[in-house]
C-alpha cells in the first residue's frame, strides 16, 4: 500500500531554501533517477526544515535516527513503518534490512523515504561502518532498480557524510551530494524584520547566516537577544562552538585553542604556534583539520600564487567568531555569577564593530563584483610589504588594500571598506597614492591608465571627500545603506 502523504503543518514559514529546495524536486520529478541524495550540512543549518518542506504532501516516510542502540533504534523505526506497510510491524535484524524493508515498500508506488541523522546508524567504530555501509551497498544493488523509492541520507555530521562520496566508501558512485550551506546576507535578511539596514546585518554576522541562529536574533535589541541566547548558562545557544567541534572531533582541545586565537583576527601559522606555544608543524596537522570542516581556511594575498608566503589563517565562520571570542572565554565568569548585560556592554559593545569588519569586507568586494563587473573581471583583497624605503627607515612595514580588482592582467580599481563610527576622510586617497598603490606596483602589479577608486563606509563621507567625489569620475562613493538593502532583498 502507499505511504501516507506527510503533512506538515509549519509549511507556511519555510523560507529561502528555493534553490535547494527545486533541485530537490527535479530529482522527484525524474523517474529514472534512482540515486539516492546525500543531503547534509553543520547542525542548524536547516536540513530537517528543507527535507520536511520537500516531503509536504508527498507519500513519504520519515525516520529520525536518535543516540540509541541499534536494536533499539531499529525497532522505533519498525513501529514507524508499520501504517507502511498495511499495518505489520517488519522484522529488522540489521539496518540492511531497513533499507531492503523501503526499497521493496516502494516496488509499486513512489515514495520519498528520509533517514536523518544517518551516520547514528553506521556504529561507533570504523570497522562497524565499513561493515553497515557494505551491507547496504549490497542491498543497493540488488533492490534499487525494482523499486520507485527516493531516498534522503541527511546528516548533520559533515565529515561523516562527505566520507560517503570518497573513492574508497562502499557508497562511492551511488549517491548525489546535495551540501546545505549558511545563507548569504542576500537571503538570509528575509528571517531579519525589524530595524535598520545596518542592524540587520550585524545581526547578519553574530549568525553567520545559520537559519536558527538568524532566528535566535531576531526582534528585540541585539544586547537583548545576545544575552537571552548566548550568554545565559542554559541559554539555548550558550555551548553551541562547543557542541559543533565536538560533534566532528573526538578529543578538540587543541583545535578549540586554535578556535580562540583565530577569533581576534586572522593570523600567520608563526603568530598562532608563538601563542599556543607549540611549533608550525604540528600546529599545521590541526588547520589541516579545521579546514577540512570549512571551519578556518588559509587566504594568499590576491594574485599570489599558491605556493607563495605570507598567507594568514582564519576563522571564516562568523558565529563561531563571535562565540569563540566573546561566550567561551567567559563562561566560567558567567556561571559564577557575571551579569550577561554586563558582558555585553563592557567587552562585546566596544569589539563589535571589529567583529563585523570581515564580514563588511566581504559584501563590499562582492558589491563590487556586481556593480563595476565592467571594470574588473577578478576582485580580491591584498597585502604585502610597504615600500622598500619607508620599511628600510622603519616607517611602515606592511600595506593592505580591501578591494582590487583587475582586467587583462592590469589593475583598474582599488578601494578601501571600513566599518569604524566616524565619517571617511580624505586621508585615506592619500594612504593610497603614496602608500598602498606603489606598495602593489612595488609586489608585480601593473597598473592601468586610469585606475577607479571605490570606497564602502559605514558612517559615510567628510565634505571634503565628498567634494573630491564630485570633480573625480574615477573616485566612487557607495551608499552603504543603499547597498545593504539591495543586497538584502535579492540573491
């Protein structure tokens, strides 16, 4: 008989999983496509709100693997499948037979099946998975091409499930990958109401654009929502970096101490082995890690090569930023009694701005992707020593410029982000044409004829940049306000 068509009554609120949510049912539609989906992506990214919102009014099994013993485990889901299956509650010895149990439930009429949290199902030990994926693969092959079933492998164990698209996993081959990411700030501003253009995006990046993060932020004042989320011991978010390390690594005390160095700022592989008192090459093994989860990555100056020196590691998840720089260093003040009101106001307030700075950086070079794409074809962020006089005399020793970009190999635009409380200046077209400037020529860089200055400021222009900008064709001023509600209202 078929599965009963899954009703789910939150269906109204889904929002801004579009693109997902289409390739999903594309795959439905396509009735010669047995491979199964390998839907997967960090915890509270929202897996189970789009495998839900998929399966709404489809005939659907869905089966939600918990802690549990396998035998345990699998009599839950034998009780599950009983309205399945007329009634009769099916005998699974093994989880093998859970998957030959669906794939034959579904010789006669389409059904989506989901099992969440499937890496539950694999055991604790390597030689356990090895033997449970093999078994499944066996079943595969022997049931997959009689029977009309969809099926969605979801898991919030991320390298557990990219495991299972490796040469060497029994499931190689037989699966589609569908990887769920944070949402951009073009998306993730429609789960942000209230407030200014500016607010929104820093709650944008406190989130790091994790729908259940965006959710935990909204409506109130951010100090308001913060500490109600974050900074009260049973506050739902308050060991959240602590739960997703942990759920990937099985002993995360080093990588947490490098979690923590990261989360002032990017740094060099020296910089971080001098703080946590080791040396570069074990310190690598661990980065190594990290990045593999997309937790940190390690950025080159634009236009280096990936061999070159001077390359800085970062910790590229905006909420873990903030929670590993301002919940986990003080939690232990916290449970003794720190007021989080307090917290915030004495040690979040002032670094706030410096936590969004980053994140700023990014939008704008993205702003300018989009906008000058006639000026640049390749856009980047650059650093590198300061010219060789001012470095000899001991007057400056490296340079920075946030924005580059370039077209056949010549540099046509440079320009300068900056999320500070106080109006741009004209100092910084002279930071530029003195130092900056020559600093890139000085690294390789040709320059164009006529090279395009664009500044982002948060708090705007002086009038006399402002009156530069008016005699200048090449000098352009971007409305921040104006670019965070565009960019905030599509994507």
């Amino acid at each position: 008989m078929p599965a009963p068509r899954y009703d789910w009554p939150l269906v109204g609120e889904f929002l801004n999983r579009d693109e997902e949510l289409e390739r999903l049912e594309q795959w439905w539609r396509d009735a010669e496509d047995r491979m199964p989906v390998n839907l997967y992506g960090r915890r509270r990214v929202g897996k189970s709100w789009l495998f839900r919102r998929f399966a709404h009014g489809k005939p659907s099994v869905l089966l939600v693997s918990e802690r549990l013993a396998e035998g345990a485990q699998l009599s839950r889901f034998a009780q599950q499948l009983a309205p399945v299956l007329g009634g009769v509650s099916p005998d699974l010895p093994d989880v093998a037979a859970l998957f030959r149990v669906l794939f034959r439930a579904a010789r006669y009429h389409k059904t989506l099946a989901v099992i969440d949290e499937f890496p539950w199902l694999l055991g604790s030990t390597s030689t356990e998975a090895e033997r449970t994926l093999s078994s499944i693969q066996a079943v595969m092959e022997e049931e997959r091409d009689r029977s009309q079933l969809k099926l969605v492998l979801c898991g919030s164990a991320v390298t557990q499930m990219q495991a299972l698209q490796s040469e060497r996993n029994p499931l190689h081959g037989r699966l589609v990958a569908l990887e769920l990411r944070a949402l951009p700030y073009s998306r993730a501003s429609a789960f942000l109401h209230d407030g200014s253009a500016q607010d929104r995006f820093v709650r944008f990046t406190v989130s790091g654009g994790m729908p259940r993060y965006l959710a935990a932020l909204a409506g109130g004042s951010l100090r308001e929502r913060v500490c109600d989320q974050l900074l009260l011991p049973d506050a739902p978010l308050w060991n959240e970096g602590r739960t997703i390390v942990g759920q990937e690594l099985r002993e995360p005390a080093v990588h947490f101490s490098v979690l923590e160095q990261l989360a002032s700022g990017e740094k060099q592989v020296g910089e971080l082995a001098g703080a946590l008192k080791t040396t570069s090459g074990p310190l690598s093994k661990y980065l190594s890690v990290l990045a593999d989860l997309r937790l940190v990555r390690k950025d080159l100056p634009f236009g280096a090569s990936p061999t070159d020196r001077g390359s800085h590691w970062v910790l590229q998840d905006p909420f873990l930023r903030f929670w590993f720089r301002f919940v986990f260093p003080y939690q232990a003040d916290l449970e003794a009694g720190l007021q989080p009101q307090a917290l915030y106001d004495r040690e979040i307030r002032p670094e706030l701005a410096d936590h969004v700075a980053p994140v700023f950086e990014d939008l704008c070079r993205e702003h300018v992707r989009r906008s000058f794409d006639g000026a640049a074809t390749r856009v980047g962020r650059w650093w590198g020593n300061s010219l060789n006089q001012l470095r000899r005399r001991g007057e400056r020793t490296t340079e920075e410029i946030d924005i580059v970009g370039t077209a056949r190999k010549r540099v046509t635009l440079v320009g300068e982000a900056k999320w500070t409380n106080r109006p741009m200046g004209d100092k910084i077209l002279h930071d530029l044409a003195h130092y900056k400037i020559p600093a890139l020529e000085q690294s390789g860089f040709r320059l164009a004829d006529a090279v395009s200055i664009v500044l982002c400021s948060r708090s705007g222009y002086s009038a006399a940049l402002r009156a530069r900008a008016g005699s200048d064709e090449h000098l352009h001023l971007v409305d921040v306000d104006q670019m965070l509600s565009t960019q905030g209202t599509t994507g």
